[in-house]
C-alpha cells in the first residue's frame, strides 16, 4: 500500500517538474534570441557606418582634387597679377576638416568650402558667408575661371613670343591661276598634312629656287583667303623696296622646329586675333643685323641646339 503511494505521487510531481525546467530553458532560449538581436542590430548599423565612411572617402578624394585644381587657378592668376601667391597656398587649408565628417550629408555642404575662399581671393567679395551661401560662390568662382582662362594669353604682353614661328620646306610652288604676282606653295611645317601658303614673291624670287627649300613661316595667322586660294601661314623674308629674300633656318634643322628668342620665353598664340593687331605691333622690331642674322629687338631667330636664321646678303633690313 506505501509502495503504490510513493510511486502515484512521484508519477504526480514529475510533470510538474519537467514543466518548470522547460519554462526555465524556454526563458534562457528567449533571454539568448534577445542577445542575437541585438547583436544583429549593432552588425547592420556598423555595417552601414563603414558604407557611409566608403562614400565620405570619395567624396573627400573629390574635393581633395578640387582644391588642388583651385589653388594650382590661383597661383597662376595672382601670379599675373604680380601678386603673392603664398596666401593663396595657405587658404583651402580647411580640407583636412572634410576628412573628419561623420555623416555623407555634411560634405556637400563643406566642400565648398575650401573651393569658396580661393575665388573669395580672385574675386574680392565680402567676406566669405556660412552654409548654403557657398554653393553659389563655388559656382560663380568656376565661371569666372572659366571665363579668365581664354583671354589669359591675350592679357599677355605683347612681343614676338606671340608668334608661331617654325622651320619649314616648301615642298612645291607653282603661280596662283588668278594672280599673276603671287605663289601657291604646299608647306611641310611638321604636321599630319602640307599647309597652303600663298606668297607674293613671284617678282622677286624665280620659281626653280622655290622648289624643295627649307624656310621660316609664321602660322598663326588666321586663314585668309587671297584671290580665291586659302592662305593658312605666311613666308617670313628680309625685305626692302627693291629686294627679298627668304630667310633660311640653319642647317640641321627640319620641319616644325620652333624658332625662339632669347629673352622672350612666351607661348605663342592659337591664332592670332586681327583686332588685337599683335603681328602690326610686333613686325616692326624684325630686322635682320650687320651679319644678315634675324633678330627681334636684337634678339637673334633661334632653333634650339642648330643655330641662327639668315637672309643670305641682305643686312640691317625689315622683316615681314
């Protein structure tokens, strides 16, 4: 009778019992459920952190290179300016806080920044304003580079450093159908195709000694067209009332070398604009000396490492 109690009241309790310990491993299971969640959570938002620190990494870089763009604009401008340009170097100084910006939203705002206080130097505006006022500046400071960048070289003074000058070889030359004082002549100056030049020589220089001769030409004059031919550079001659002569390049020298000055080590022009007169102011200081060398303000006609251009007897005579 003892023996059959015992055992109905631990066939009662055991139930209970294993109730109780999967209540607590169910409570253990969840309390740990709540730890993975979380976990996950931390995860993604640092997941997304080191996305948004890739994204600030390019942005910088950009704006980085922007700066540099700016501050190389700068330097040139207050350069033509006789400015210092060592405050200019100093100004887009602020990059290094772009680097430590947390969040994408604020370096749109300050990239500008740096961007603004060079062409706040260019442009001489008050001074330089917080926030969304910078966008605009940083666009009206590309504009105004953009548009000061194309007169640069017509702001440049005005010498033969202007001019293209370059060795060339007439390949061939035959009388213009339509004019008989002037050549038509087809002229290596070192590029893809042979220019045509036309030239009135015809008075002054037999057809045979214009074949296959090395010569001086300007070529960047702006095309112009003379009794119906396109003329695209012009033959560089020693000249007086009664006589020309070709200038020759020195011996050694070949089609599309430059000739250059000593003492005027500008580029020259694309193409020289006719309302600038740049050819009209600088054409009278070409003459060639007592030794028949070219020279500009006694500055002889020089191709790198080969020598001097000559007329071959005319002396102390124009250039045109």
């Amino acid at each position: 009778m003892f023996l059959a109690r015992s055992l109905f009241k631990m066939s009662s309790h055991n139930p209970l019992l294993r109730l109780e310990q999967r209540a607590t491993e169910a409570d253990q299971i969840i309390e740990y459920l709540k730890q993975q969640v979380q976990l996950l959570k931390e995860k993604t938002v640092v997941q997304a952190s080191v996305r948004e620190e890739k994204k600030l990494m390019v942005e910088n870089a950009k704006l980085k290179n922007d700066i540099e763009e700016l501050k190389k604009q700068l330097l040139e401008k207050e350069k033509k300016k006789g400015g210092r340009p060592s405050t200019a170097v100093a100004m887009p100084s602020s990059d290094h806080s772009v680097e430590c910006i947390s969040k994408p939203g604020p370096p749109k705002a300050s990239g500008p920044a740096p961007s603004a206080s060079p062409a706040a130097n260019v442009q001489s505006p008050p001074p330089k304003e917080e926030g969304k006022k910078k966008k605009p500046e940083k666009k009206g400071g590309e504009k105004a580079e953009k548009k000061q960048a194309p007169p640069s070289q017509e702001e440049a003074p005005v010498d033969v450093s202007r001019l293209d000058l370059r060795v060339g070889r007439i390949i061939t030359a035959e009388k213009h159908p339509d004019a008989d004082s002037l050549y038509v002549e087809q002229v290596d100056v070192g590029e893809a195709s042979p220019r045509t030049v036309v030239s009135g020589l015809v008075k002054h220089i037999p057809l045979d000694q214009m074949q296959n001769r090395m010569a001086v030409l300007m070529c960047n004059l702006k095309p112009a067209k003379m009794r119906g031919v396109v003329s695209q550079a012009m033959v560089m001659c020693a000249s007086s009332p009664d006589k020309v002569e070709i200038l020759d390049p020195p011996s050694g020298a070949a089609p599309g070398d430059r000739v250059t000055f000593q003492g005027f080590p500008g580029e020259p022009d694309k193409e020289l604009n006719p309302k600038k007169k740049v050819w009209e102011q600088v054409q009278p200081d070409l003459r060639t000396d007592g030794q028949c060398v070219a020279t500009y303000k006694g500055a002889a006609f020089e191709v790198a490492g080969k020598g001097v251009c000559k007329a071959q007897t005319m002396s102390n005579s124009g250039i045109k």
